[in-house]
C-alpha cells in the first residue's frame, strides 16, 4: 500500500488496498478532538453543524462499512477458482480505477501544475506498485487473516525505514512495539501454519517484501511532500500513473497479461466487477479514516481502524470457512499490544496527563490501593 503523509488528505494504500494511510503519529495530536471549529465533511457531506457524537458514530458507520466491504471483496476475488496467479493484474485494474479517481480529484483543483520532478515520481511508482502488487498477489496464497495481521505491523517496517532513510531516532516504546509485534507475528503465521492445509510460505514471503516497500515509501514520501508542498491528489495521480505503466509492461514481459485478461473475459462480474468495488471502497475509506484523524486524532482513529481490522479478520472466518485456532486469539492480542506501545510513545504528554487526570478523580480509590500494597510489604 502506498503512504502518504502528510494529515490530513494524504492517502496509502494498506497491503491489501490497497492505497495506505501513513499516520505520523508524533505530529497529530489528540488536541485536534478540541471543541474548536473544524470542518467535517463525509465525502460530498458537510458533518460540521451535527454534534461530536453524530460526527463520530457517521464516521465510524462509514469507515466500518466501506473497509469491511473491502476485505471482503478482496478475498471474495481470490476464491475465484483459478484466480489465484493474477495478483498483478488486480493491482493493474486497481491501479487504472485510482487514476480515474484522482484525474476526476484534480479537475476539482484550481492549481494542477506538477510539483514533485518526474524523477522522484518514478521512483515512487516503483515502491508503490511493490507495497501494493506484493500485497494483493500475496491473498492467493496466504490465509486472508494472517495477511491483515502482517498488515497491522506496519511500524516495523516504518521503524526501519525511519533509520536508514531519515536518520530518525526511535523512543524505547517503540521498539518493544516492533518487538512485540513481530513476536505475534511470529506466533500467528505458525499457528496458520499447523492448522492450514496449504499453507505456502511463498505468501509469508510476498506480504513481508510488500511490508518492507511499504516502509520505505512512508519515508520517501514524507521527505517528498515536506520538499515540495505537493498536494495528495498529484501524487496518487502520478504514483499510480507511472506505477500502471510499470505493471503493465512487466505483465507484457512475462507474459502474464494475456492469460489473465482471457481469464477475467470468462468471468467478468467475478473479477472486473469485484475489483471496481474493491478498488473504489479502499479508497474511499481512506478519506475517510484521513477525515478521522484530523476531526479527532489519531489515538480515536487507530482504535477504530484497529477494531476494523479485527471485525475483519472475524467476518473472513464466518463468511468463508477455514480452520480455527485460539493462537491466532491470543497472537494477535500481542500485536495490539504492539499498535498501543506506539501510540502510547507517540502521545505519551497527552497520555499521561489524562492519567493523571483519572487518576484524581478517583484518589480515594488509589489512596485504598497503596494502603492495600503496603501492608502487603
């Protein structure tokens, strides 16, 4: 998934979309949820004069029913018997959909001269054709849970990124976030492992390089749009232009693209269909989850998406039958655990100071606590 960086309309594409929303978690502050005056829209609806309930719970409706509908899709696609090699010309018909939509952006745009050098856009077509291309190939090989739960994990990759292309400095909460994950990780792609009939270490592979391109092009796109004030519209337009142009070739070269077009003319509403729909709902809901943030800060936001993510991952059980196993429970508690480390380092001021805040509020109770541990000493 591509990431884009900049609060509060940068999209990314997530793995599975997919386009991915970077969050940089340390300059977006809960303060955003502050009772001044901001505008909401909801798509083409302006939320603003409703209440901060209403704008919460329309927002979470929306965030819930376009995302959910595009995991579902996705998957659906790939149980499409046969289906399976085409990964990459998913992500050409993906990529053609999120052209249409961002030239149809960009109409609405007084200024639409190019600001970032071509340059620097070839070689971000390059990271984003390999988040994305990676991600989606990988769901035809890989149980449609445990490649969401790699997609959580972004931070890992991000962490990593941050070093060797920024230079960044990481806080301690952060790296027992990336530990903590990557042990759930870890322990959730075994438990797929011992309970999956065909389990194929091929998609493990796929979504761990589609998680590493994914790092990288947070951080590229982050120094990118600081660099020459872009607008998110410009760079999904050219990232996706110059990205369908890479898949396309490349599909022509291996001569991929003729078996999968000739397969996709036999069941167009199975593939052309779903595809439009996927397509069309992972990027509205990006906007969506941007609007999020920026109405109420990215502690709510990750929470919802987060909840999102795990009604998901509940859903691709119910709906389409695999084995179960409480690892995958318990496993993927741990990488919670790690989503919450690194929002705990990001907002950590804010944090603590709502703590600190409870805490008052409740001091006769904590008062009884510290009586209770001393007598115990």
């Amino acid at each position: 998934m591509s990431r884009f960086s900049q609060p509060p309309d940068g999209l990314r594409q997530k793995g599975s979309k997919d386009v991915v929303l970077s969050i940089n978690m340390g300059d977006t502050k809960d303060s955003v949820a502050s009772d001044r005056a901001v505008p909401v829209h909801l798509l083409c609806c302006d939320l603003s004069h409703l209440s901060r309930t209403s704008q919460f719970v329309l927002l979470t409706a929306a965030t819930f029913a376009f995302f959910l509908v595009y995991g579902y899709m996705q998957e659906l696609i790939f149980k499409l018997e046969g289906f399976q090699p085409f990964g990459w010309y998913l992500t050409l018909v993906q990529f053609a959909c999120y052209v249409f939509i961002g030239l149809g952006e960009l109409q609405l745009k007084e200024d639409r001269s190019r600001k970032i050098p071509l340059k620097t856009y070839l070689l971000l077509a390059f990271l984003t054709v390999a988040t994305m291309g990676l991600s989606n190939t990988s769901v035809g090989y890989l149980n449609y849970p445990t490649q969401v739960i790699f997609k959580c994990c972004k931070l890992i990759p991000v962490l990593i990124g941050g070093i060797l292309i920024q230079g960044k400095r990481f806080s301690l909460y952060d790296v027992a976030a990336c530990l903590c994950m990557s042990l759930g990780l870890i322990l959730f792609t075994l438990a797929d492992s011992t309970v999956q009939p065909n389990f194929n270490l091929y998609g493990v592979v796929l979504i761990s390089l589609a998680l590493c391109a994914d790092g990288a092009i947070g951080n590229v796109q982050e120094k990118t749009l600081k660099q020459y004030g872009a607008s998110n519209t410009e760079m999904v337009l050219f990232s996706y232009g110059i990205g369908f142009i890479y898949i396309f070739v490349g599909l022509g070269l291996t001569g991929g693209l003729l078996p999968a077009f000739q397969f996709c003319q036999k069941y167009p509403v199975e593939t052309y269909g779903y595809a439009v729909i996927f397509s069309i709902t992972g990027y509205l809901g990006l906007n969506i989850v941007l609007t999020f943030v920026k109405t109420f800060g990215a502690l709510i936001a990750v929470t919802v998406t987060t909840c999102r993510k795990a009604v998901t991952i509940v859903l691709s059980f119910i709906f389409f039958t695999k084995p179960f196993t409480f690892q995958y429970l318990w496993s993927g508690l741990i990488v919670v655990l790690g989503i919450y480390l690194n929002l705990y380092s990001k907002n950590k001021v804010a944090w603590d100071a709502r703590i600190d805040e409870f805490l008052k509020n409740i001091g006769i109770r904590k008062r009884h606590w510290q009586l209770g541990a001393e007598s115990l000493v």
